[in-house]
C-alpha cells in the first residue's frame, strides 16, 4: 500500500460537505481513475491527499508515515505531486528551464538567478532527458507559453516527473484537448506507468479516456465512494450506471 486515506471528511465554512467519512487506498503502480458527477468531491479529495486542503478528521497514510497535517512541499519531497485543471508552468521560461526548476529543488542545488540554470550541467542533462521522455526534446529552448494547450500539458507532466514523484495526481488532463491531443498525453502517462516512473492518479471526466487507460476506478458521489474497481465491474455497477453514466439498469 502506498497511500492510505481512512475516514477523511472535510466541510467547508459554507456548511458544505465535501467529503464524507471517505476511506481509499492506492496501490503502487496501478493506474486509478476517480470519477464522478459535478460535486462529487474528486478535486477536494485529491487536495486532501496532496496536501492543498487538511482533513477535517481522519488520517492519511504515505509510504507507512503520517502525513495527514503535513505540509503541501513537504508532501512533495517525500514523492506526493499534483497537476491542476489549469495548466500550471512557468511561461516565460524556456521548457529546458521549466524542468530545470523543481531539479534544482530536489537536487538541493543553490542557484540563486534564472540566468545560471544554463551552466547547472547536473540539472541541465536530467532535464534534457525528461523533456525527450515526454517528446519535447526539440523545443527544449522554446518558451513555454509559445506550446500548443497539449504541449503545455505534456511539460506539466515532465515537470512533476522532475520531483521524482512515487505518485502523481492529474486533475482532468485532457481537459480542452482534441481527441489526438487527447490520445497523445495519456500515451506518456500509460508509459510512465507501466515504467514505473510513478504510481498514477487521474481525475477524468471523459469516459473514453477512463476505461481505456485505467486499472482501477474509484466512484465519488456526494462525497462518498460509491464504487471501488475494475473498469469492468464498474461498466456493470447498476448504481454507478444510474447515477452517473445517466443509464437505466
């Protein structure tokens, strides 16, 4: 078990339940979906396990440690990343440079200006590989915001792939992409997976996307897991038919 969230609830100032007494484990390299209707609580749970949000009760369990009140980059450190529904890059920076960063930080180099990035040889030469592994080798001295929307997105998973992560939370990653866009990024982070780069987490509303790629689905509705498995026993969970794929049973 590399992640363990057990009776977690959080409520907002609004009164809102957001999660409710959930419990959830994820395993080392299984590539889990969470989905569910609007309100479900998938974001907020994903802020709960990455830190962004501490729980209301409950506890979460990293690699056998405690981390329920730690906080977000020390969660980091330790290998929990997180990407956001918004692209979140650096985009005057060059992709070489995006990457760059989060090394200097797990590195512990001690640089102090943008400018010296390019004399890191250390960073510079691992960085150089992340961007090849994610296919943007080429573009290495473009800067960030001259990429496409699926480019930005491939460079977001390259800079969370440079915090040497154990696991990774991806928040709609196909979110705005055309269906090649679409088949394109979560070719890389199937790879990354069967590679064991990283154990990984997507919250995804396409449906195509989910039970293509996924080894497991997690089924959130009002705050609650409603559903915990294969992609087959969730096609054939008369429950989650009706209340989210919008099916009678």
């Amino acid at each position: 078990m590399l992640l363990l969230a057990e009776n977690i609830s959080k409520k907002f100032e609004d009164g809102f339940l957001a999660i409710n007494n959930i419990s959830v484990r994820f395993e080392k390299g299984i590539l889990t979906s969470i989905i569910g209707p609007n309100g479900a609580g998938k974001t907020t749970l994903v802020n709960l396990l990455s830190g962004s949000l501490y729980p209301d009760g409950g506890k979460i369990i990293f690699n056998d440690e405690d981390i329920t009140r730690l906080h977000i980059a020390r969660r980091i450190k330790k290998g929990v990343c997180r990407s956001f529904q918004i692209t979140n890059i650096f985009p005057a920076l060059t992709l070489l440079q995006n990457i760059q960063i989060p090394l200097i930080s797990y590195h512990k180099r001690n640089l102090s200006f943008f400018s010296r990035l390019d004399k890191d040889d250390v960073t510079r030469e691992e960085a150089c590989k992340i961007l090849e592994d994610i296919g943007l080798a080429k573009q290495k001295e473009l800067r960030a915001d001259h990429l496409s929307h699926g480019e930005q997105r491939q460079l977001e998973i390259g800079i969370a792939l440079a915090t040497h992560p154990r696991i990774i939370f991806l928040d709609e990653p196909t979110q705005g992409m055309n269906k090649v866009e679409k088949v394109d990024i979560m070719k890389y982070v199937v790879r990354f997976s069967q590679e064991g780069r990283a154990t990984f987490v997507i919250i995804e509303h396409d449906m195509d996307v989910v039970f293509s790629v996924s080894q497991r689905i997690v089924v959130l509705h009002t705050g609650t897991v409603i559903a915990d498995g294969t992609p087959e026993e969730i096609r054939n969970n008369d429950f989650v038919r009706k209340v989210y794929l919008g099916e009678d049973s």
